[in-house]
C-alpha cells in the first residue's frame, strides 16, 4: 500500500497581500506613458507592502538633483511647472511670511494624474528657494504630501535598479498614504472598513504632526481624490473635463489649514500649463463666517482656469449622485 503524502496547505493569503495586490492592478493602467514604473510583487517584509505604512517621512536631495529627477519623469518640468511660480514671487513671499507666523498652507490642484500635486509643490519649493534663499532642504523637510496609497505598489527601475517609487518621491515631501476615493477603489473587493480606517489615522496623523510643527509649512492635496473623468467627441477629441467632487471628509481636513493655494496644473495634452491662484485664508469650520461652499468654489475656479488655459470645456461636479 503506498504511504500517504501530507497534502500541501499554501499560507493563506493576507489582507496586507490581497489589499496590496488590488491596488497594483488599479495603478497598472496609469504605467503606459511612464518607462520607469512598474507593478511591485508583493513582499511581506517590506514594510511599504503592509497595510500599517500609513506615513513616510521626507529625505530630502539636493536641489540641483531633485530637478534632474523630476525632469526624467516629466520632460519639460522646469518651463511648465517651476516658471510659472517663478513669475509669481509674491507667492513665495507670502508663502514664507506665513509659515514664519506658524500658518499652514494647503496647495491644492485637481487630479490629472499620479505625479499631479507632488511635482506641483515640488515646483512651487524650488521657486520659494530660489527666490526667497531659503534652504531647499528645509522647505521639503516642512511639506505633507497627501498621495494615493497606489503608489506603494509602485517600483521605479532604472537599468538594474530596482528601488519603491515610495522611496524615490520621500526626496519631495512627508508622504500620507491615502485610499483614494475612486470607481476603481470603490469596484475592488477591499472591505471599506479597511479603506476608512487607513483614511482616518492617516487625517489624524497629518493633523497631529501640523500641531507639533515648531512653524507652519506647506500641505499639498489633490483635492477631488480621484481623477478628472475626460469626455470625448466622435472623433476621437477631448471635448470636456470634468473635475470630481470633492467629497466631506476631504473638504473639512481643507478647513484645518489657515490658507489655501489652489493651482490648476494640466501635464497631458498639446497645453499643458501649471497656473498658481492666490493664497486666501481658509474659513475655519468653527467660525462664524465659515463657508460649507468655499471648497467647491474655489475648485470651480481651478476648472474655469483650466478651461481658459487649455480651450477645452471644463466643469466642477458640485454634487455627488452617491451622496
């Protein structure tokens, strides 16, 4: 009688795996434009893999190096995204008076792409540094990126090396991890208590970190969460963008900042544009003055800006059919 073999048991997959693994599969169709992106394989002890990375902090490079990596991985980055700010000084001025005084700017944009509000405030603290002679180093060691938390199934190659893409943008800024609010997400199989409590300690970080913050400094957040839905016409023409809605949680975590930048920034197309507005100070929920509306205004005037630059139709979606 032949001996009985033990049956194989696979380890049962983790939730930090299968969340993992998802995710790689929503950002897989963001990688055809960009040669240095690939999907990670998952990897239990990296820590980057593993559902409890809500946060990274900065590590910042050399300005002169910062430029050359933002240029690989978007051509033309210095006339389209840094000029425009250096031809608005007063911005930077301000900028700095602010943080001096222990305020907190959000750099708001809406959400074209992956690179979108990151590559935005990189823009805006090269300007600031060279402008204002403030230690670039300082600058990114004072800005929070909130990212998509799509971008830790990400690796960046060049040549042999292989290295996170989380790891390459920290040289821009403190990195939230956030799951955005998206179809895509909101399609997948990932339980939505582990989206909502992923989103609630990474606010909640954010927020205590600006409260221990020794001055102010710079927040930057792709406001709608998830990206502009492009409309085209028969022939194949972007003919209309819409811009999503900003959604509750995301609108009052605005509020927490004394100022707002919003920056309509375009980086696809034959007219792409980075146009900085004004810094204005936010109404705080708890005010008398406060303005439940100000957040959708304000990205109503992004779309507005967008459409003057570009000629395309552009709108806000104001309300939610899910809400």
């Amino acid at each position: 009688m032949p001996e009985l073999t033990e049956k194989y048991n696979p380890p049962k997959t983790t939730k930090d795996e299968q969340t993992f693994n998802v995710l790689g599969k929503v950002v897989a169709s963001h990688l055809d434009r960009n040669p240095f992106l690939k999907v990670a394989e998952y990897d239990s002890g990296q820590s980057l893999h593993q559902l409890d990375t809500i946060f990274l902090e900065a590590t910042p490079m050399d300005i002169n190096a910062t430029l050359e990596l933002a240029e690989k991985f978007y051509p033309g980055f210095y006339e389209t995204m840094v000029e425009p700010f250096l031809d608005r000084p007063e911005l930077s001025r301000e900028y700095v008076e602010k943080i001096l005084q222990g305020k907190n700017i959000g750099l708001f944009t809406s959400h074209e792409s992956l690179l979108d509000v990151v590559l935005t405030s990189l823009a805006f603290n090269i300007a600031t540094s060279k402008q204002e002679s403030v230690e670039f180093a300082d600058l990114i060691r004072e800005t929070e990126l909130v990212v998509s938390r799509t971008i830790l199934g990400l690796d960046v190659t060049n040549g042999d090396i292989t290295v996170p893409a989380a790891e390459m943008v920290r040289c821009l800024g403190n990195l939230h991890f956030a799951f955005p609010d998206s179809n895509r997400i909101r399609k997948t199989d990932i339980d939505s208590k582990v989206i909502s409590s992923n989103n609630l300690r990474m606010t909640r970080k954010l927020i205590e970190r600006l409260r221990r913050a020794k001055s102010g400094g710079l927040t930057a957040i792709a406001l709608p969460g998830t990206s502009d839905h492009p409309l085209f016409d028969l022939n194949g023409n972007l003919s209309q963008v819409v811009i999503q809605t900003v959604k509750e949680p995301t609108k009052k975590l605005a509020h927490k900042f004394d100022y707002a930048l919003p920056v309509a920034v375009v980086m696809s197309g034959d007219k792409q544009c980075c146009i900085p507005g004004e810094i204005t100070e936010l109404p705080n929920i708890r005010d008398d003055n406060y303005d439940e509306f100000y957040v959708h205004e304000m990205m109503s005037r992004v779309a507005g800006t967008r459409q003057w630059a570009t000629g395309v139709n552009t709108c806000y979606k104001l309300f939610d059919s899910r809400d």
